[in-house]
C-alpha cells in the first residue's frame, strides 16, 4: 500500500496542493482524478519524488519515501514503474532498446534473457515483432503500450500512470485502460492512475480520489461515484450530457 | 542574482560525479560522445586552422615594415599565437557553437519530453547518466582536436606565406624552430582542457533546466552557446594570467 500524509506544494507561492492525505490500495487501481490544474499530476509527482513536497510524507510499504537520501530512494524507485503522459521513449533507442534499458542498468542478467524478458513485456501488451522499431516510427496508442512494457520490465511492486488515455482515440484508450486493469490483476501492483477520463473512472477505477482546486475532495469506488452529493464531483464527473444521461441509469 | 544559478551549477556537478551504477553502461556512452565530439569536429576544425595560420600570417608579413626585423619572425609569431590563443580558444568557441547547442538542446529536448524524468524513476542518476560522458568525451578529445588545429595553423601558415611571397620556407621554419618554449604548448592543453569542461558543463546545466517546450529548447541552446564564449574568454584570461 501507498500512503500520502498531509502534502503540500507550492510553485513560486501558487499553492497547488493543500494537505492532500490518501490511501492507495495494493493490488487495485487508485485513481486519481480532478479538473485542469486540481493538482492531480504534482500530487503523483510528488510520489513518486519528481517533486518534493514542502510538507507531509509518502509511505510504501511502511518506508517514508519523503525522509530517504538519494541511494535509499533507488532501492524504492526500483519497484516502480511509470507511464508518462507523453509516454517518454528515449528517442535514440529501438523498442527493444527501451524496454532492455533498466534491465541492463539494475540485472547482471545475459542479453538472452533480458531479451526474451523483453519479447514477454512486448506481447504482454500486443506488440510483438515490433523491437526494432524506433519510438518516431510508432503510433501514440503503440507508444502508450511501449511505455508500458518499459514500466513492467522490472516486475514493479507500484505502478503509477499519467493521463494514459491523452491523444487517443477511444477505442484505443479502452485497449489502454483495460491493459492497465489486467496488468495491475496479474501482478498485483499497486496502480495509481491520473486521469479525467471518464470511460476510466467507470471502468478501472476500484478506488477514486477526487481533487478540486489542490484538496481532496471526495474518496470512493466507481460504484458510488453516480450516488455521491459531493457538488464539485457532479460538475466535474456528470459536465457532458451525455454522461448526465448515462446517470440516469446508473 | 548570479549566485543561485551558479549554487545550481556546482549542485549539479556534485551529482554529475556520483558513483556511476554500471560503469560498462557509461563506458559506450563514453564512446559514442567521444566519436561525436572528437571524429564529428575533426573538419571543421581543420578548416578553420588553415584559415587562421594563413590570415595570421598574411597580417604579420602586412605589418613587418621594417626591414630590421628578420622574416623568420613571421614563423614564430605564426607558432605562439597558434599555440597560446589561435588554436585553443578559436577552436573553443567554435566548438561552443558546434558541440555546446547540440548538448543543450539533445538534454532540454529529454527534459521537456519528460525523458529525465523516466531515467529518474528508474532510479537512475539522470546527471550523472546524460552529462559525465560528455565531460569525459570532450576532455579527452578537445585537446587531440587542439594539436590538430595547431598543426593545421601552422601549416596554414606556411602555404600562405610561402605561396605569396611573404616569406621563404626557410625564413618561416628557422622562425618556427628558434626560441620555442615548450611551456607554451603545457599552457595550451591546460586552456583546451578547461575550455572542454566549460563547454560541456555549461551546456548541459542550461539544457537540464530547462522548463516549457520546444521554444525554450531554442533559447537554452542559444544561452548555452553565449554563456560558453564568455566564460572561455574569461577563463583564457585567468589562465594567461596565472601561468605566463
């Protein structure tokens, strides 16, 4: 389990999280979720030690993330994995390059077995055959998914996805999140999700916390979402008519 | 308000020196920098050696008026302006503007595209990763490009001269080998040495922080050229200062 106790932030005096305490649920996938600028990206960022909090701690495990020096923080980093919101390839490096990169960093593994570690990663998530690609000659939704096998390479303990759904169409944003579901399933990661996607909040989301304006605002599961009186949550969740519809019959 | 850049600066060089966490990793980046900036600046470097021994010695023969003053001294000026300042400061600023924007806009473009931040999480020690192999690339290879240069200069020197006229071969080479001190070639790879680091420490540390898109990769690229010539020709000054 992740925990996040009382988090602060601020970027040249704009405060942009308030005190933010939370749960993340082992084996689950936490959401996070939030309008443009509720603080959502800086809190995970501040979990993952991108940011580092003026005030409060991240807990993995019992292990106060917050308090450790550099090498005590690369012994956590090394369960984690991360999917960026722009994916983050490194451009000079083939597929196969980019998923081999931790392995070859942190394993005294052969090159034959982290390339068939990387054949796994890559089938795990439908690409196959695609290793010596560079990351320029790929489509956004097969640059989410390289990102992805990148991330599960080192069998992550936490996973923490940014935006995994921005600039894709929507069928490919279903393959994305039901990608993620699965993968949080089979390895039972710990999975935290930033997102406004609403397709995710109803179908990933076992656990949702809503930020509005750098504070938590409303904490439970997909389930409970449509029944909550929480004001701002219904501006943000129902906002389209649409979704105000598919309320009626949830 | 220069003093929180320059804290920045050192802080990031301390991490830039961390213990590597596998040196075999670091060792092909090593090699990939040192073809870049060493192989990759080789002709540009001798195009513009040739150019300055020939232009220095057009303009020494230009200013030798006097008949008192024996040609041969046109080989010797052409030699310790090449040595002492031609070679490794004009070569310097060149590779400034050659190596110094590609360093700042290859590590700013992996900042923006949030790349340092993926190295970061793999527990990865981005400074160190992006940056030591650079110094190391160009430190080792700055000064061979520098010896190149001065021997080109002076070979530039000595077409120019001799194929106008200026001066006969044995006027420039009686010139070239008379009251050589040899101090002055020390002085040269201790300029090429630091000017190395300059360029690529400077570069980096503008491309790392750099925040926003690709505009901002432009102006880090631009500022890393400009803070680079004007540290050089500060740190040319100090070292003439304190070694001759």
């Amino acid at each position: 389990m992740i925990e996040a106790k009382d988090i602060h932030k601020t970027f040249s005096e704009n405060y942009v999280l308030r005190g933010i305490s939370a749960k993340f649920m082992e084996g689950k996938c936490n959401l996070i979720i939030g309008g443009s600028g509720s603080g959502k990206t800086t809190l995970l960022k501040c979990m993952v030690g991108l940011h580092e909090p003026e005030q409060g701690s991240v807990i993995y495990d019992g292990r106060d993330f917050t308090r450790m020096n550099f090498d005590a923080r690369i012994e956590i980093r090394k369960e984690i994995g991360m999917l960026f919101q722009s994916s983050a390839l490194f451009d000079s490096m083939t597929v196969e390059e980019n998923i081999m990169f931790p392995l070859n960093m942190f394993t005294n593994q052969k090159t034959k077995e982290k390339r068939e570690r990387a054949n796994f990663c890559l089938n795990r998530v439908n690409l196959e055959g695609k290793n010596n690609l560079y990351p320029a000659e790929l489509s956004g939704g097969m640059k989410k998914r390289v990102g992805i096998a990148r991330a599960i390479s080192m069998q992550p303990k936490y996973l923490f996805v940014d935006e995994p759904n921005s600039g894709l169409d929507p069928k490919t944003a279903i393959v994305i999140d039901e990608l993620i579901q699965e993968l949080t399933d089979e390895f039972n990661t710990t999975t935290v999700v930033v997102t406004h996607d609403m397709n995710s909040v109803m179908g990933i989301g076992d656990n949702i916390i809503f930020l509005h304006q750098g504070e938590k605002w409303w904490e439970g599961s997909n389930k409970e979402i449509a029944h909550s009186d929480n004001k701002e949550l219904n501006e943000f969740v129902f906002a389209s008519k649409f979704m105000e519809a598919a309320k009626e019959k949830l | 308000m220069i003093f929180h850049p320059l804290g920045k600066y050192i802080l990031l060089l301390k991490s830039v020196f961390r213990k590597p966490e596998k040196w075999n990793i670091y060792r092909k980046e090593i090699f990939k920098e040192t073809s870049y900036i060493g192989i990759g600046s080789i002709g540009i470097i001798s195009i513009i050696s040739i150019f300055l021994g020939a232009v220095t010695t057009v303009q020494t023969a230009f200013q030798l008026v006097s008949d008192l003053i024996p040609k041969s001294v046109i080989g010797s000026i052409v030699r310790d302006s090449s040595i002492l300042e031609l070679s490794p400061t004009i070569s310097a600023i060149v590779l400034a503007g050659k190596v110094g924007s590609s360093v700042a806009s290859q590590i700013g473009t992996m900042r923006v595209t949030e790349q340092i931040d993926a190295l970061e999480i793999m527990g990865i020690n981005s400074p160190g990763f992006l940056i030591l192999p650079k110094i190391i690339g160009a430190v080792v290879t700055i000064p061979l490009l520098v010896i190149i240069s001065i021997s080109l200069c002076i070979f530039g020197g000595y077409l120019a001269g001799t194929l106008s006229g200026a001066v006969t071969t044995q006027d420039f080479i009686l010139g070239l080998t008379s009251d050589f001190i040899p101090f002055t070639f020390t002085v040269s790879m201790v300029k090429s040495v630091i000017f190395a680091f300059i360029i690529t420490t400077v570069s980096a540390y503008q491309g790392f922080y750099t925040e926003g898109g690709s505009l901002e990769v432009g102006i880090s690229s631009t500022r890393a050229v400009v803070i680079s010539c004007i540290s050089i020709l500060f740190a040319d000054y100090v070292i003439a200062q304190l070694l001759l």
